[in-house]
C-alpha cells in the first residue's frame, strides 16, 4: 500500500504543530478533508492544504518529504503506524508516542521523544536538549520503548528516565541521565560534565571514559549475563553499542547524594 | 491380546493412556557446558512423578551457545505438574534453590504462552532491593546481586495447559540385559524428540504401577500382572518368553510431542530386534476410561 506522502511547497510562516497529522487521526480521511486541517500556532491561520502537497495513501504509514526546523509535535501521540520525516523537525518529536515507528533522517530539536512510552524514535542527526525528559510540571521522562539517536544529543539526555532503552551514538551534553529514576541510556559518544546527575535507580552506559562526580562510587569489575543478553538486543540497532557490551565492564554506583541505587558502566 | 510383528517384535494391539498436565519450558545456562548441565540436573532431581515429587522434570535437550540469549552454554528444561497452582510452587523452588545457587547461572523462559508463571517476579525479593529490574525488546528481567556476580532471571516464564503426561512404552524382553538394551536405545531416540521428557531415572523405570493397593493408605501399588516373579501367582500379562519389563513414561508440552517420542521409542526397540533387545511391547492404560489421550502402538510403528 502507498503511504500518504506530505511534501512541503513553501517554507512555513510559522512554528507548526504537525501533532494532529497522525496514523490513526487520519485513517478514512479524504485528501480534501486531511488539506483542511489547521496546523497553524500563531493567529494566522494555516492549513495542511496551504504548505503541503498531499499524495493520498494509506494513512498507516505517513511520508514528509522535506522537513522543517518549523514542525513541532511531529509524531506526537503515535500510537502505531510508521511516520518518517526526510529532513530536521522542531520540538516535542515523537513526544509521548506509545507506540508505532517515528524516523527522522535530519535533526530534532528539545524534547525528542519526550515522555514516550512505546514504539521506537530513531533520529538519524541530533538531537536538542531534553532527549526523552518531562516537560514543565511532569514528573516523569520516558517511560518505554526504544529512542535512537544516530549523531549527538544536548543537555540532560535522558532526564527522569523512568523505563525503556536510550541510544545516543554521538555525543551527548552535560547531566546526561540527570535524576534518572529507571530505565537504561546508553551513550558511546563523549558526555559532558555530571553524567548521572541526581540519578535514584537506572542504568547509564558511557563507552568514553567520563569524569564522575564523588558521589559515584567503584564498585569494580561488572560480571553478569545481562551484559550479553542486553547486547544481542542492541546488536540489530547498533554495532557499537553491541561492541561496549560486548567488553569488560567497570560499574560505579550513585548517585550517592540521593538513592544511590543507579549505576554508571564504562569500559573496563 | 492381538498382536503386530515387526522384525520379530510383538507390538500389542493396545495403547497408552495419558493425561493433561501442565508445562513450561526454561533455558538454563552457565558460562560453561559444565554448570548449565550442573544447575539443570539440580533442578530436575528428584522429579520423576507427580504422586511423590509434585511435578515431573527433566532435561530436552542442551542447547548450542549461539543459541542461548546470553550467548553462553544451555540446557533446555521442562517441568509439569498437575495443577497451575503446583506447578508455580515448584517451579519457584526449583529455581530458587537450584539454579539461583548454581555458580554462574541464568534462566530464561523458553515457552511463549498466555498463560504466564512467575520466576524472577518472586526471586527477585532475594536481592534485598538491590534487584534491578530490566525491560527490552518485549521481556522483562530481573537481575539479583549474588557473591559471584549477577543473577539474571527472566521475570515470568510460558504455561501451556495443553500438556499431556502419562505417554509411556513396557518394554518386554528374555531377560534384564536384553530388556535394558532395548530401553536404552528407545531413551536414546526418545531424547532426540524436542519439547518432551522422560523424568524417570534415566528416562526408565522399573516399578510400573497399577491403581490401587490392598493397603487402605496406598493409591497405587505395584504392577503385578507384570512381575515376572509373580507370573504364576497372579493373574499374569506375560507370555512365557518374558523374563523382564521395564517401562518407559513420556511427558511432553504437547499431543503430538509425546507421540512423536513414543514413535522414535518403538522405532529404535524394533530395529534393534528381539535378539538383541525386546521380544514384545505393550503400553499401560486404565481401560480408555481415566485419560483423554489414547496412543495407539499400531498407529506409531515405523
């Protein structure tokens, strides 16, 4: 089946909340009542049909031929589908998705993946600040699935990460994992200062050496099958990732100046 | 009783009379051949019936390291009781005491069901809060601290209710040296066949029963039609060329398991021929009436 395919006409005028352009929002929608959605933030008014050139298709798996640092929310609420986006996209990508498959061939700005809770967000470029974190007033970051990010994230990747995997090949920003609650983020990249910053439970895997607060303490050389196990998982998203489990490990428990029960991994 | 010739074995014209059982399937695995096999003969000891062991156990197959989700030697194991409630007593037990202590171990569900028991969701409380839990790729984990390292235990495991128990051989032979032979070279195919058993020592046993005792206390007490030392006492099933029987028992995860195995059993005791092995082989059943499963040998020769 074709997908439904949106390629843009004209740079967008304004901010856009694409959050509405989802699989199973526009399932049986016709082209024409799919052009008269209003995707618009300001007081202008703006419709699909004003920036987007639809090909009609079947609405489970959704095409955007260019993309835009101007497309917030894209993916926001997926729930199952397949929505991919040629180019960068704004914030709140793939936000609070809880299942289906998001991809991003270009950047994604703050909040990617925020608050999701199934599916898999791969972005093939960066990522802003606030990789899969709570907005203002949550209490919660992702809590599950599979967050991939193929170049480098900003800071606080990661922050109050409750369940699910992260992946940052690249580089990733200061306070990296910050107040982790659970969950496993993975970066093979450099990471900036404090990684695991007010973590209470979770699991963080660094494959550069960082440099740890105090509050993380040696707890020497790591020997368990779950190494292994979690590394064949990884092996179909990441050779590298595969290869860091794949080595001896070194854990570091913290962070001390809460509960301390998270851990931070690094090579042996 | 009719019997069929095969290579100079008499088949009987009967069946084995088998029963639902409940079952799940685990992969135990160590980092080397040596400690899977260790931690799973543990936890298979001391399993061979329902009336005294509360479930039967036993090892299928060991499983190549390329295959394992840790990448490490395994040993698939099956265990089945009569009750879901049994089952998930002794299957926590099992685990907790003998592959949770076992050097290296780790355990993971090998049986995708609905129905669902608990392993790691109980053993975990082992860690004291120090368990970490771990959710990927669909399976949830339980990892416990322990002195050589980490336990990991996957949090729930398969139940299928569509098990059958009960599938079983009484080979007959001249004497016990020919009859053993014949046993073990049925074992020896049988152990071939995936996702069934024999949880008799060896996967052979030589007390077979009949219901009910002359002991009030007792509800099952020796198969005396089949004692060769009674044959002249007793109302007796042997013919005069039958010195020895010794019985098979088969459970399997499904129906067609436990007929395969049966299959592989007789296809083995007839190659080997009376000469070397048994001269005849019949089945045990309680008259069709007890079981819901009925395997005809003449429908499972070769």
């Amino acid at each position: 089946m074709n997908p439904l395919v949106f390629t843009l006409k004209v740079t967008p005028p304004q901010r856009l909340d694409l959050s509405g352009l989802l699989p199973h929002l526009l399932n049986g929608k016709s082209s024409k009542d799919i052009a008269a959605l209003e995707i618009g933030t300001t007081r202008e008014k703006v419709t699909v049909g004003d920036l987007f050139r639809i090909r009609s298709g079947s609405a489970d798996e959704i095409r955007f031929e260019t993309g835009s640092e101007r497309f917030d929310g894209i993916g926001q609420g997926l729930q199952g589908g397949r929505i991919t986006v040629a180019g960068d996209v704004g914030i709140n990508a793939g936000r609070r998705m809880t299942g289906g498959e998001l991809i991003i061939s270009g950047h994604a700005g703050p909040y990617a993946g925020s608050g999701m809770a199934g599916g898999r967000l791969e972005i093939l470029g960066d990522a802003g600040d606030f990789l899969g974190g709570p907005r203002e007033g949550e209490v919660n970051g992702m809590s599950g699935g599979l967050l991939l990010v193929r170049g480098t994230a900003g800071q606080r990747a990661g922050d109050r990460l409750r369940r699910g995997t992260i992946l940052i090949e690249g580089d990733a920003g200061d306070w990296v994992g910050s107040r982790l609650i659970a969950g496993t983020l993975v970066v093979l990249g450099h990471v900036g200062a404090n990684p695991g910053y007010l973590m209470r439970r979770g699991t963080i895997m660094l494959a550069k050496p960082p440099t740890l607060t105090p509050t993380f303490i040696d707890c020497g050389h790591f020997s368990s099958a779950f190494a292994a196990v979690f590394g064949r998982f990884l092996l179909a998203e990441s050779r590298g990732a595969a290869r860091l489990l794949r080595a001896p490990l070194r854990r570091f428990a913290g962070d001390m100046a809460v509960l301390g029960k998270g851990e931070i991994f690094v090579p042996a | 009783m009719r019997t069929i010739t095969r290579n100079g074995v008499r088949i009987d014209e009967t069946f084995a009379e088998a029963f639902p059982m409940r079952g799940t399937a685990l992969i135990v695995t160590a980092p080397s051949k040596r400690w899977a096999r260790q931690a799973a003969v543990t936890m298979t000891g001391f399993a061979t019936s329902v009336i005294g062991c509360g479930v039967e156990a036993g090892i299928d197959s060991e499983v190549e390291a390329r295959e394992t989700p840790d990448g490490r030697p395994g040993v698939r194991v099956l265990i089945f009781a009569m009750s879901s409630n049994d089952l998930q007593t002794q299957l926590t037990n099992r685990v907790g005491q003998c592959v949770l202590t076992s050097p290296g171990s780790a355990c993971f569900a090998d049986l995708t069901a609905e129905d669902t028991l608990k392993i790691g969701d109980l053993l975990r409380y082992f860690g004291d809060g120090w368990q970490i839990s771990k959710k990927f790729g669909g399976r949830h984990f339980w990892r416990i601290p322990v002195m050589d390292g980490e336990f990991l235990c996957e949090a729930a495991t398969g139940l299928t209710k569509a098990a059958v128990g009960g599938g079983n051989l009484l080979i007959c032979g001249a004497d016990y040296d020919h009859t053993l032979r014949a046993a073990e070279a049925a074992v020896d195919a049988m152990n071939q066949v995936r996702d069934a058993i024999m949880p008799f020592p060896g996967g052979i046993v030589r007390s077979g029963s009949k219901v009910g005792s002359k002991y009030k206390a007792l509800h099952a007490s020796t198969n005396d039609a089949f004692c060769p030392t009674l044959r002249g006492a007793v109302k007796t099933e042997l013919d005069d060329d039958i010195g020895c029987v010794l019985e098979i028992v088969i459970d399997g995860l499904t129906e067609a398991a436990v007929a395969d195995a049966m299959r592989a059993g007789l296809a083995a005791i007839i190659k080997l021929g009376p000469r070397n092995g048994a001269r005849r082989v019949s089945a045990g059943n309680y008259g069709g009436k007890l079981g819901p499963f009925h395997f005809h040998l003449k429908d499972l020769l070769p």
